[in-house]
C-alpha cells in the first residue's frame, strides 16, 4: 500500500485493494477526502482524476454528498458524468474518442442508469 496528499482537491490517494475493489470490481473509489485506487491502475491519471473529482465533490457539499449520491439518481448521474468528464481530460487528446467509447461503455454498464452506450457517450462529449 502507499499513500500521498494531492493538494487540490485535498485528498488523501490511497493505493490499494480493497474489500470493496474485490465484491464489486471496482478499481477506484472516493470515499470523503479519500481516493482509493487499485495497485493495478496505480498510473492511470484518467481513473485518479475520476476519484479526484468525486473528492472536490466531496468538499463542495461534505455534509450532504455521499447520501445525496446514494439516494438520488439525478444527482449521482450528474456527480458521475462530472468525474467521467475530468477522466477523460486525462487521458490523450488524440485518443479521445476510443476513451470516450470505453468510458461511455462503463457509465452504461456498471451504474445502474438506464442509457445505452450511445446515450453514454452522448452525453460524455
Ligand atoms: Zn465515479
């Protein structure tokens, strides 16, 4: 495991797997001022600026963010395409569109909202 501060947003970056990372196959999450990320994707600035964005979210509204993302779908769907966005800035302005396929894929597929890949994408860009 290895940890570091990132300064804005503050975070505390955490590298490890987790029970978390195991049950759902996730390889990131924020959880408050924490990002953690899977050793696996460890030098993927994509998914650190993803958990990064959930972190700034975090700190705009930290009393109310983590039961507003849970219960409300809206504001969960609006949270995710915001740290979607930042992952994608990321990455490779040249590789842009193949991100954006493979980003649109996961938001269709592993949340829980009902939007095709199309749509995903759609609203990505
Ligand atoms: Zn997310």
């Amino acid at each position: 495991m290895s940890r570091r501060l990132n300064w804005w947003p503050l975070a505390l970056v955490v590298i490890e797997e987790t029970d978390v990372m195991r049950e759902h196959g996730h390889a990131g999450y924020q959880r408050r001022w924490c990002a953690h990320i899977h050793p696996d994707f460890a030098d993927d600035p994509g998914l650190l600026a993803h958990e990064l964005e959930h972190v700034a979210q975090w700190w705009r509204a930290p009393l109310s963010h983590g039961r507003r993302y849970r219960k409300n779908e809206a504001y969960r769907f609006h949270a995710e395409l915001e740290a979607f966005r930042a992952q994608l800035r990321a990455y490779p302005a040249e590789r842009r569109d193949y991100y954006v396929g493979h980003l649109a894929k996961r938001l269709a597929t592993y949340y829980g909202f009902d939007l095709t890949p199309d749509e995903a994408a759609e609203a990505l860009r």
